[in-house]
C-alpha cells in the first residue's frame, strides 16, 4: 500500500498574501504504476514470440532457393517488419526500466571518446545512401554514469539528425569541455526543422510531428523520451533549437562533478 501523496501548489494571491493549494494525487500515481507495469508486462510478453518468429525467418532465409522464387520478396517484408516490432518492444523495454524508480544504480566510468568513435563508424553505414557530411569533434573527456544509457542518448540524437535531414546536408557532432567545467554534447544538423508547437511536446512518448513520413523513415517515436529519461538520471536535460526547413541543434550539458578530464592517460 503507497503512502498517501500530496501535490501542494503555491499561489501568489494579493501583495502579502499567498493561497496553498493542495490535492491528493494517490490515485494518479497508482494509475501511472499500472500503466507503467502494464507496458512493461506486454512488452515482455511480445518478445518471446518475436524471438521465435524471427529464428524461422531466418531459417527460411537461409534457403538458397528462397530469392528466385515467389516468396523472396514477402520473406524480406516480414523479416524488416518483424525486426521493427521487435526494436519497438526493446525500446518500450528501456523506457520502462528507466522510468522504473527505485533502482539507481552506481555510476561508473563512462569511456565517451570511445563511444564516440563507435558512434562514429555506425553514423556512416546509416548515412550510406545520404550522402551527409558529418563531422564529429570530440574532447578527450570521460563522465560517471550509465555507459548504455548514454550510448543509447547520444546515438538517438545522430540518428535523428541523419533521418530527418534531406540528402546532402552537414551534421555536426561535438563533446566538449564549457569553460564552467560541464560537458556539453552537440548534434546540429540542416535538416527539416522542428515547428515551435511541436518542440515542446517531441519528448513525449509515441509522439511524431509527421506520423506518414517518420514511418517510412522506421521511427517509433520513442526515441527522445528514451534520451529525456537517461538524462534526468545523469542530472541534465535535453535542449532543442530549431528553424523549420534550416535545421536544429539538440544539446545537453552534463554537470561538472560527473566529469572528469583526461588525467587517467598521464596517472596510467
Ligand atoms: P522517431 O523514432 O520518430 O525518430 P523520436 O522520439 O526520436 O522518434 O523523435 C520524435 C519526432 O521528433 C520525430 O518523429 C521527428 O518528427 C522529430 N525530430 C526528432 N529529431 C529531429 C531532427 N533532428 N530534425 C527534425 N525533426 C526531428
């Protein structure tokens, strides 16, 4: 049984008084709890007969015969479509692992220059039929933190910029030292935009500005609530700006003391 919750709100009322509103939002959370452990239940239930659909078709795709014949064409939709569902339902996963409370984990050493590089060499098979520039400028910096988590925020964003930018744009990719000592993270790209009206709601889960196009483009939708959520647990926080049909830079600075400099080459 949860503990009875109290959303109390502070009100400026005249020039020496205050109201105080307070409302039991109990209910609210246990709701939010079921939604969440609902999604969660479904999503692991789906997986296992992905898994089982996806051993078949692969099976079936090792058939020599399989790419003359009428059933070469249908065997690679449902291959693509399945792998979809299938990305989808690990995405759901995360999502709800991460918004699950209770369980912080330490914070360990997360290598960014090297996820970087990784990154890096990913970004170009992705960018094949594009043709995008994209550079990348990386201080040698390390952070605390989760190393899958922030793999996982700092590919969605490049992601993001390679699919929503028309062929033949420049997308930028920076980690650098602030001369406060945070560290910002940078993906700028010219591609389509972002409408100032959708800005504020493109975290939310499930949310696309062009359902039709990001489709075809295998969006789930998901992937900047995933990004939101690993970095409200890394102490940031996502920032867009954005000029439709010029392009936007998607930003977040990680705070000073989960930062560490490149003093383990000189120590090791
Ligand atoms: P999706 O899987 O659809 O890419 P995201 O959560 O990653 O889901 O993004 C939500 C929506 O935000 C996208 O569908 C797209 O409309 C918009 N968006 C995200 N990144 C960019 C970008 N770099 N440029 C333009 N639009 C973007």
């Amino acid at each position: 049984q949860p503990m009875a919750s109290v959303e109390v709100r502070v009100i400026p009322y005249t020039a020496n008084e205050t109201l105080m509103v307070a409302r039991d939002v109990t209910r609210l959370q246990q709701l939010e709890q079921m939604r969440r452990d609902f999604v969660a239940n479904v999503s692991h239930e789906l997986r296992t007969p992905l898994t089982v659909l996806r051993g078949y078709l692969e099976m079936i795709g090792d058939d020599p015969r399989l790419d003359a014949g009428p059933w070469g064409k249908p065997h690679k939709m449902m291959t693509d479509q399945v792998g979809r569902m299938y990305s989808l339902v690990e995405q759901l996963l995360a999502l709800s692992r991460l918004e699950a409370r209770g369980e912080t984990e330490t914070p360990r050493d997360v290598d960014v220059p090297a996820l970087m590089h990784k990154l890096e060499s990913d970004s170009q098979a992705l960018n094949s039929d594009k043709q995008h520039s994209i550079r990348f400028d990386i201080d040698n910096l390390h952070m605390q933190g989760d190393s899958e988590q922030m793999t996982s925020a700092f590919a969605n964003l490049v992601a993001n910029a390679i699919h929503y930018t028309p062929a033949g744009g420049n997308i930028e990719v920076s980690w650098k030292k602030l001369p406060d000592g945070r560290a910002r993270f940078s993906v700028t790209d010219t591609g389509d935009g972002i409408a100032p009206e959708h800005i504020l709601r493109i975290t939310e889960r499930f949310y696309r500005v062009d359902k039709a196009r990001s489709r075809n483009t295998g969006g789930s939708g998901l992937g900047l609530s995933i990004v939101k959520h690993v970095l409200s647990r890394h102490r940031s926080r996502l920032e867009i700006r954005s000029t439709l049909g010029k392009g936007s830079t998607f930003w977040f600075d990680i705070p000073k003391d989960l930062v560490s400099g490149h003093q383990s080459v000189i120590n090791g």
